[in-house]
C-alpha cells in the first residue's frame, strides 16, 4: 500500500511542478519528435507535385506521397509528407493543420508506425463467419 501511496504522490508531485501529467508531458516532446508528418482530408485533385509545393515553403521536403486506392487509381484522400529535419516538420505542423489546400480543409498531424495487423479491404463481413450475400466466408477476406 505504501508503494502506490509513494507513486501517487509522485504524480500529483509532477502534475503541480508542470501543470501536466508526466505521461502527457512525454507524449508532447515525442509528437515533435519526427520530421514525417500525415496529411488528411486531401481533395481528390490533390498530386505529389501539389502537395510538395504546398508544404516545401516550410523547409527542405525530402518526399511527398498522396496514397493512392489501388483498384479505383483516384486518391484515398490523404498522404504523407517528409522533412529533412523535424525543425520544418513542426513549422508545417502547425501552420497548415486546419488550412485550405485544393478547396478542402486538411488536417496535419505527426505519422505514426502502424500497429497491428491491417485492415481487410474485402468490405463489411459481420464478424467471424458473417457478411451479406453469402459469399466468402472466414481467413483473409483477399481472394
């Protein structure tokens, strides 16, 4: 009992020195901590030229990617833009989160890894052995 009392009152310690919690404080110096940043809600028009263009004003951008759908070819809506250094990731970060690009308003945030397995692209199964129309059923929903 003494153990959790001790580490309570390290926290509560922590949280009145920096008016944050020590996890949150972490989790903000890591989220400046890459020089890759995701980019959302991209309008369809929107190439790897365009978006480049849009955010080399910030520094030096070492690669810009608009994902692409692999069956349809048309954008997916989003992508991802690398900086030379995290210094102009941040600049960007901040300054086109929430900003008018091609007539949309994008959202800018610090790219993560991806965990976990990934998403199936063979549409709504219901659950293990379910779905709609009685076609596949069960594994990879990839044929």
């Amino acid at each position: 009992m003494a153990f959790y009392n001790r580490v309570g009152s390290l926290l509560r310690q922590g949280i009145s020195q920096n008016g944050q919690a020590p996890m949150a404080s972490m989790l903000n110096s890591a989220r400046y901590m890459s020089s890759k940043l995701f980019i959302g809600g991209l309008s369809f028009s929107t190439d790897d030229t365009s978006l480049k263009e849009a955010f080399s004003g910030f520094g030096d951008v070492t690669d810009a990617k608009v994902i692409m759908d692999r069956d349809t070819g048309r954008s997916r809506g989003f992508g991802f833009v690398n900086f030379v250094d995290e210094e102009a990731a941040n600049s960007a970060l901040t300054a086109m989160d929430g900003q008018d690009l091609n007539g949309r308003s994008i959202r800018v945030s610090v790219a993560t890894e991806r965990t976990g397995p990934r998403p199936s692209s063979g549409g709504y199964r219901g659950g293990e052995g379910g779905g709609y129309g009685g076609g596949y059923r069960g594994g990879d929903s990839s044929y």
